[in-house]
C-alpha cells in the first residue's frame, strides 16, 4: 500500500522541492523564534503564552492556597493583577508588569451531588485532571474542548467550547461559582442570588475579580465512539447540516490546497471499551508541512499529492469515555484565529476564507476547523442567543500569522462573526459593544467589582473602555 | 564446565553492573506515571505542570525517568536546559506551564525528570 509518506517522499525524489523552494530558505523558514531574554534586568523571570507570542516580567508571581489569600492578592498586589491558567490564550489577556496570578494551588474535587450530576471544584484544576476526578465519581462534562490543558477557570473565563449542535459551551453549563473581587469581597452567584454578576461574569476574561470555585452540571459517565475520516471538502461542506443534527459531536477540519477533509464525530455507544490508538495528528500536519515545503508554489502539484497520499487514509475508531477521546494532545505549536458566527453563513465564510488563502497565501498549511455550538445567555459569550458555527484558523508558530488579520479577520467580521477572546482578533469596546447586547451591562458590573481597574492591562482596558 | 564457569560470570557480572532497563515506549510511559518528587512542593509543581506531558508518549516530550531520552538534552548543560524551559523550545511551551516555578524549581525539576537527582 502506498503510504502518506512514500508520495511525499517520492515527491522529492522527482525533484520538486528543487523547484518549489532552495533548501536554504526552508531552513531559514524553519528556524525556532528567538525568545526574549529568561530574565530582565531586574531579574524578573520571563512569562510567555503557549504558542510564544506574548511576553512579560511580571514583578511578582502569586499562587494563594485558598480564597482568604486570594483576596488578599487582589486587593494589594501590584497590580494589573492578572489571572493565567495555562497560558493557552493568543491574546494579550495575561501580560502585566505587576502581579501574575495562577490558581494551581486551588484545584480539585469540592464536593458532588449524585443525584443531579453536579460537582464543584476549584478553578485552578486542569480540565486534563477534571475528566479522571469526575469519572471517579460517575459523572462527565457534557463537552470538553480539543485541548485539555487548560484551567477550568482559564477555560471558562475565554469562553472555551467543544462541539456539538446541542450542546453548549464549558460556562453554558455553570450552574454557581464564587468569586473574589479586588474589593475584598467573595460574592457567590447563581441564577437566583447576585443573578446579575452571574451573567456578567460567567465569562469574564479574569478581569472581574478571580472565580475560585465553580459548580458544573455534569452528565452520567457516558461510552463514546470517536470516529475520524477523510472525505472530498466540497462533499463535506455540502451535508454539514445533516453531519450536525446526526452526531453528538462533530466537526472537520478543511485542508487548504487539498480539497480534502477530515471528519471527526463522536457518539454515545454500547460497543467494548477500545481505546485510542497512537496520536496521528502530528504526522499528518507535519506532512501537510513537508507537502506545503516542497510543492507550495505548485498548487496544482500539491494538490495532487494530497489526493493521493490523504484521500483512502482508513478510518480511525476509538470506544471509551469522553473524557479520553474528546480533547488531543496538541505538541506542535501554532497561533490561531477563531470567530463564531450565525450557523447560516459558516459554510459561505468557510469558502470565502479557503479561496482567500489559497490565492494569496501558499505557505499556510494549517487544517481550518470548524465546529458548532449551542446558544447561551452568558452576556459576555460569544454564542449569546445565538447557534454558532465557528471557524478557526491556525498558523504554525514559526510561520508569519498576520494574514490572520489581512485576510481573515475581514472575511469573518463581514459574516457577523464574534471573536474567541482567548484567541487573536483586533476588537475594541466599540466593537463589542455592537456585537454583544449586554456589553455594556457586563462592562458596568466590571467596573462596580473593580472601580480602580485592578484587574485591567492595556489589552483589557482597549476592550472594556478605551476602544 | 569452563563454558558454564563463563556463563555465570558474565550473568553475575550483569546483575551487578548498574544499567536502566529496557523498556518499549509505552513501557516507558507507565513508568514515567509512578514516579513523583519527594520534595512535597515540588511534587505539586510536576503534578500540575510537567507531569501532563512528560507521563504521555503522545505529546513527543521525554518521558520522565527516561534516562536515554535525556542523554542528549542533559549533554547540554543546567544553564541551557534552564533557558529552553523558561523560554520554551519546539514543543515544549514556555516556562512548561509552570508559572509559579522559580528558577531553582526547574532546576530540580529538570534533573528530576531526567533521573539526575544525584
């Protein structure tokens, strides 16, 4: 059988990489990005995101062990005082020069109730370590996103999300948390009681305070099949409203420069437990890396070579709980864009956005995701009132990614699409205030938590009050 | 005789010469998950951060304890190592997640996980 790797190999032997490219400017291509120095002048070590592209030197770092100590922080720490989960935001939300805040001191199990499914837990816990402690107790998160390294309460502040027409984003599914606020205060919300800040601050991009425990509604531990499979792109785009209303989970990933795609659904099931088998994602992208150095400025080549190395690719399965199957190591590193749109134009942006790249710009090799996810009624949710289709754009992180604001960004606002706050965007204040109906009442209950913008840095004050 | 005299020479002479065992990867792997620092802050710190990708063979980290797989980056030097965790380096992101660490926890945490405590 021909593999993936043979053709791609076969295609340099015939000599195209001598026309797609010289090897010394791949090479150069892909150097590592030069990091800032581990420590400034005054000896502050050195804070980056996870994909390398936000920096700082944070004068003091805090990690309290309980809610006492944390209001502590909050109200007389240098400030921007600034909460970071793990640093799996694009955006500037965490870099400060005063305080970084991590809650990994207050994680874990609180306490559960069987009977309704629900369990609270302290927002500093990974969302990796979450799905084993809730399995212990029979419970799962109906949904969980396509890495699980997170934070809860970094995942719930960005508005995190898997996917899945009925099912709804990490904060749609909060029924109470507790937060501390710079003023002292530990205000515990629900539906009923604080109701307000309860909407407000759901997702709240750390900057109303810092939550410190959460209630989930979970779900009974569920067996889940995990299916993946490559198809035509055109095929796909055309029965995605099929694909959604039939899967509990389900997305695709759209390979630019291929006409292929690769589907990924997920459903309840009552076949044996077989577990995931070794991670294949990382070959496949670093081959549609190899393919992109070696034939990017032979679309019709590279095309070709797809075909023939992805198209029969067999079918991947997996049967376990969701919590094994639903997120993936991510190992290679990669800066991202992500908007969520009304789920009647996600299909016409996704060609739009597929037909801009693949004129102007043959080094991205990237997959584009797309996904789908249940309403809210979280103020500051990018899915508030409304079904979303979102679309996300990915650029290897040594690659340039400012086509991601060139190219991309206006194909995406142009469809009404509201930006992931963890990931990149250009937004202000203005512009959330026409997106977002609440905004404004989100904005005011910030600044009644945080009158002397504690809480804020220059990205957070451009997005809540300048911009 | 003289070949059975040999034979249990070189086996005793095997069972007393120190050398790590060879595992398969995922051999490696469940290894790496029973090991913990012994220092309670530390154990903390790894649990939390390094643990959650240096137990798993997929994210294509060296596995903790797995002295071969760290031949080459201890061969580099503590400073070096320091620099490439703070910074981050491939795969590995900056500061490994870690964002309470000092420098002196990833020093021993580096030296743990590269089974070079002492």
């Amino acid at each position: 059988m021909t593999t993936r790797r043979t053709v791609i190999a076969g295609a340099a032997g015939a000599g195209v990489a001598a026309v797609g490219g010289a090897v010394g400017y791949r090479a150069w291509r892909d150097r590592e990005p030069a990091s800032p120095a581990a420590q400034d002048n005054e000896g502050r070590l050195l804070w980056r995101n996870w994909s390398g592209i936000q920096n700082a030197y944070p004068q003091q770092r805090a990690a309290p062990d309980g809610e006492e100590a944390l209001v502590g922080i909050l109200k007389s720490a240098p400030g921007p005082v600034r909460p970071v989960g793990a640093g799996h935001s694009f955006t500037p939300l965490v870099p400060t020069t005063g305080t970084l805040l991590t809650l990994d001191r207050m994680s874990g199990l609180v306490s559960h109730d069987a009977a309704n499914h629900r369990a609270t837990v302290r927002a500093g816990t990974r969302l990796g370590d979450l799905g084993p402690a809730l399995a212990a107790i029979g419970q799962e998160m109906a949904n969980l996103p396509d890495i699980n390294k997170q934070s809860l309460g970094g995942a719930l502040g960005t508005g995190t999300h898997g996917t899945g027409r009925t099912l709804k984003a990490i904060h749609g599914d909060v029924i109470a948390f507790r937060l501390a606020t710079p003023k002292g205060d530990v205000i515990a919300c629900d539906r009923t009681t604080n109701a307000d800040i309860f909407h407000a601050a759901r997702v709240n991009l750390g900057a109303f305070g810092a939550v410190s425990e959460v209630t989930l509604q979970n779900q009974p531990l569920k067996r889940v099949l995990k299916r993946t499979t490559a198809h035509q792109l055109d095929a796909i785009i055309e029965d995605w409203p099929n694909l959604i209303a039939q899967h509990r989970n389900v997305e695709f990933y759209a390979i630019p420069f291929t006409g292929l795609a690769a589907l990924i659904t997920v459903d309840e099931t009552d076949r044996p437990v077989s577990p995931r088998g070794p991670d294949a994602d990382v070959d496949a992208v670093m081959e549609l890396k190899a393919l992109r150095d070696l034939t990017g400025f032979l679309p019709g080549v590279r095309r070709s070579l797809a075909q023939s190395a992805f198209k029969d690719a067999p079918p991947e399965e997996a049967v376990d709980e969701g919590w094994k199957l639903l997120s993936n190591e991510r190992p290679v590193r990669f800066n991202e864009m992500e908007y969520h749109l009304p789920l009647d134009v996600q299909m016409t942006a996704l060609r739009e956005v597929i037909a801009a790249i693949e004129k102007h710009r043959p080094d991205v090799f990237f997959p584009i995701e797309a996904r789908v996810i249940e309403k809210d009624d979280a103020w500051l949710s990018p899915f508030f009132e409304r079904v979303s289709g979102s679309i996300a754009v990915h650029a290897y992180y040594k690659d340039d990614y400012r086509f991601l604001f060139d190219l991309v960004e206006p194909i995406l606002r142009k469809h009404g699409g509201r930006p992931h706050w963890g990931k990149l965007h250009s937004l202000k204040a203005a512009d959330f205030a026409t997106l977002y109906p609440r905004f404004k009442d989100a904005a005011a209950a910030r600044e009644t938590l945080d009158p002397e913008g504690r809480m804020l840095n220059d990205h957070l004050r451009a997005v809540f009050i300048d911009g | 005789m003289r070949r059975i005299a040999t034979a249990t020479a070189l086996a005793l002479m095997a069972a007393c010469t120190p050398s790590a065992p060879q595992r398969t990867p995922a051999e490696a792997a469940a290894h790496a998950l029973t090991l913990t620092p012994k220092d309670a802050r530390l154990a903390d710190l790894y649990a939390q951060s390094c643990k959650t990708c240096h137990t798993v063979l997929d994210t294509s980290a060296p596995l903790t304890g797995d002295r071969d797989a760290w031949d080459a980056r201890w061969k580099k030097g503590k400073p070096a190592l320091l620099t490439s965790t703070v910074g981050g380096l491939g795969g590995m992101p900056a500061g490994g997640q870690c964002f309470s660490c000092t420098p002196a926890d990833y020093e021993a945490l580096i030296a743990f996980m590269a089974d070079r405590e002492h």
